[in-house]
C-alpha cells in the first residue's frame, strides 16, 4: 500500500476542519484526522477495513 490516497470526508461532517477522512487503497484503505492531515494516515488491508465496517454498521463499537 505505497500509493498517494486521494482523501474524502464523510458527507456527514459539519464542517471542513472537524471529521476524519477516508481514502481508498489498492487492497485495502486509508484513515487520516482532517484537522491535522500533514501528520499522515494510518492504512488498514481489505480484511480489517472490512471487520471495522461491519463491527460500526452492527453498532458494536
């Protein structure tokens, strides 16, 4: 996972600066904080990125 990910926000978000962004990933995705975007994201593979969905869709976290 050593591309440049092309970040988006959730259409959720109140306001530019106070939501976490996501970008896709060849094989898997990216999470980063808007508010401090400069100091990088952490990647996930497919199959977590996958759990942490389905885990946030069951209301398990």
């Amino acid at each position: 996972m050593n591309e440049t990910p092309k970040f988006r926000k959730s259409t959720y978000s109140a306001t530019a600066n106070d939501c976490v962004e996501v970008a896709d990933l060849h094989g898997g995705a990216a999470v980063r904080d808007s508010k401090n975007a400069s100091r990088g994201h952490i990647a996930f593979p497919s199959d977590e990125w996958r759990a942490f969905l389905s885990d946030v869709k069951r209301d398990r976290l």
